[in-house]
C-alpha cells in the first residue's frame, strides 16, 4: 500500500479590495503636498525680520530692532530645517544679519554725533585781561578779550584769566633763565641739555566746576618760535614751591605753584605758553613776557 505525498497547491490569495476614494499612498512615501506649502514658522521669520530691518534703520526705534533681528535670526534657522519652502526661511535669515548690521551703523553714527555735540558745548574757553592799574580807570572789573590768546600771533598777556567749563587758569609770571632756581630746588633735577635753560611758570588753578577735580587735567606748554611744543614731560625737573597739580581741589578753591619747562636759550623769550583749561578746552596762547 503506497501513499502520495503531494501536497495540494495553497488556495490563491484573494484580490485586495480598493479603499474608498481611490488606492492608498504607498507605505512611508509623505503626501506629495507637505513638501509644497510653506511653514508657519517660515512666515513668522519673514514678518520679524521685514520689520526688524525697518526698525533698525529708524535711529528713534532702533531698540525694537535689535529686539527683532535676533527673534527673526533663530526662527530663520528653524523654518529652514522643517519641512516645506525655505525660501521665507533664507529671505529672512539674509534680512537679519544685514538689519543687524546697518542697526550697528545707525547707532554708533548716533553715538559719534552725541559725542560730537557734546565737545562742541564744552570747549567754550574765554579769556579776561587783567585789570590796568589805572586812576582813570572807571571800571575796576576784568575786562574779556576776544582776540588776544586765539594765535602765537596775538597771545593773551600775563595775568591774563582763561577760562574752561570747570576751570580758571592765570599765569601770574614767567621767571626765564631759573636753571640755577631749579637745580637748587632738588638734587634730583638735572641740568637741561646744550642750549637750553629753565623758565619757571607761576599758575594759579581755581576749580569752577560743579564737585572737584584736580590741576593734572589741565596743561600748561611752551611752544617755540618754529612751533615745537615743549611740555613738562621733556626734562623731569622739580620746580621750586612746585604746583600741586594732584590735589583734589572742590568749587572755588584755588591752587598756586611753579612749574619747570627745559626751553632753547637762544629764543626763550620769543615763544610762548599754550594753555589748556580742562581736558576738551579749547588751547589759549599766552605770552611769556
């Protein structure tokens, strides 16, 4: 007795039936139109960055600007890695780094001008003659000067006031040929080079302003007959009863000294003193003699 062992062959399957609407989208496959439409993060990028550039280009609103320009820069990143159009992604990244940087502009063109106006108000510098010692003299009071001081040419004269925003400056005298004041008044102090010799500048600085500040902020140079300047710090010398120009002088209080310049010999009574009331003061000529 034999058996077969032939297995029938499977039933065959049975034919899919179609969906409602029409065959489904292949397995894994996004819809054709999600890669067509654009992102609502890409529009938000757009409108930030549209009116952050206007924004910064508007010295009175330029902080809302700079607060839109950095809010459109991240969300430009973000519409650029979802899906859908990047072109409102790229136009708004473009737009953020370009608003940035005219906003840089705008400021510091803003902040130049500010500066700008603020020397121009506080470099006001004046200058009061002395008073003549005069019988007929009516009017005892300090008379102002509006030429003498502005050139080499035509320098203010000794005793002269000049006068910064904080502070009044006179020079009371010029003592010239003072080497051998000066190399007596401390043994440190060196002799000036060949040629050139020690005037002594007698100053008085008085406070003006409104709390206290020191005489360092101002200057006091000798400019030569060729137009040298020749400051304190050329030759370090002591000059006898020295101005203090460190001591913190409060509204009102005066400070009198000497100062020692190392000048040419053979013109030292043909320059004369530049004089600078304050750091942003306008320079004031004054003679030596």
């Amino acid at each position: 007795m034999s058996f077969d062992n032939t297995q029938p062959p499977p039933p065959p399957a049975p034919a899919s039936t179609p969906s409602v609407g029409g065959p489904a989208a292949p397995t894994g496959q996004a819809p054709a139109a999600a890669s067509s439409r654009i992102h609502p993060v890409g529009w938000a990028a757009l409108g930030a960055a549209v009116l952050g550039f206007i924004f910064a280009c508007i010295p009175g609103a330029l902080i809302v600007g700079w607060i839109l320009l950095p809010a459109a820069f991240v969300l430009a990143i973000i519409a650029l890695v979802l899906k859908g159009k990047k072109w409102p992604g790229i136009v708004a990244l473009i737009l953020s780094i370009v608003g940035t940087i005219i906003g840089f502009v705008v400021f510091f063109s803003l902040a130049a001008a500010a500066v700008s106006d603020a020397i121009d108000e506080s470099t006001g510098t004046s200058v009061t003659a002395p008073t003549e010692d005069s019988s007929d003299t009516e009017d005892a009071d300090d008379e102002p000067v509006a030429e003498a001081g502005s050139s080499r040419e035509n320098p203010a004269p000794l005793g002269s006031v000049i006068s910064g925003d904080e502070w009044d400056i006179t020079i009371n005298s010029v003592a010239l040929g003072a080497t051998d004041q000066v190399l007596a008044a401390n043994p440190i102090n060196q002799s000036p080079e060949d040629g050139y010799e020690y005037i002594l500048v007698n100053v008085t600085a008085t406070y003006t302003g409104a709390d206290k500040s020191m005489p360092a902020l101002t200057t006091i140079n000798y400019v030569t007959p060729e137009g040298v300047t020749i400051d304190g710090l050329d030759t370090f010398a002591v000059a006898p009863d020295a101005l203090d120009t460190t001591s913190e002088l409060y509204t009102g209080a005066s400070a009198t000294g000497n100062l020692a310049l190392a000048v040419p010999s053979a013109t030292a009574d043909a320059g004369v003193l530049v004089v600078t009331p304050g750091i942003l003061a306008d320079d004031v000529f004054v003679a030596v003699k």
